[in-house]
C-alpha cells in the first residue's frame, strides 16, 4: 500500500493549483499518493483582507468571475471578520469527518 499525504492548499489556491505547484515533487515521489482536497469556500473580491492581490499569496487563480473556470476560482477552507476575531467556516460537518473517507 502507498504512503497517502494529505496536501491542503492555503488561502486564495484550489487543489487544482496546488497539484501544479507540486508537480516537480509528485514526480520524484512516485511511491507517494497526493490527496488534493478542494477547499468548500469560493473567495470572492470583497473577501481579500486588506485590498491584497492574489499574485500576494503565490495563486494563479482569479477573482474576475468572467475569466474564473474551476482551475482558475480562489478557494478557502474558513474566512475571519475584518478584526479577524471570528473565524467562518463552510463545513456542514467537522473538516476531520469529512477527511475520514479519503
């Protein structure tokens, strides 16, 4: 049986950019199996904290809806209020449940 890594990609990245940005480690690791998890959340414009712009965050996705496809939307596994005090979540179940099937 295969070693399994979870990989979770960060903050404004799906798990379509993710595997690209692994790919060179993919490959030396052929006994390896990545399991890429699409994050639940789409980041919208207005969800970017301070103004930032997603190439800030090593992402090649897009907030311009006309030129998003599944490759190229922003994802986010939670996002913070503007005090960052609270944390918002699109699980319907604890993200450790969900991760149980992998």
């Amino acid at each position: 049986m295969p070693l399994r890594v979870l990989a979770l990609c960060g903050f404004t990245q799906n798990a379509h950019i993710y595997s690209k940005q692994l790919g060179a480690i993919r490959k030396t690791c052929k006994e390896v199996e990545f399991v890429f998890l699409e994050p639940p959340i789409v980041v919208e414009k207005a969800d970017m904290p301070w103004n930032q712009n997603l190439s800030e965050f090593d992402s090649t996705a897009t907030t311009d809806e006309n030129a998003q496809t599944p490759e190229t939307t922003p994802r986010a596994w939670w996002l913070s209020a503007k005090d960052r005090t609270v944390y918002t979540s699109a699980w319907t179940r604890s993200p450790l449940d969900c991760m149980t099937s992998i």
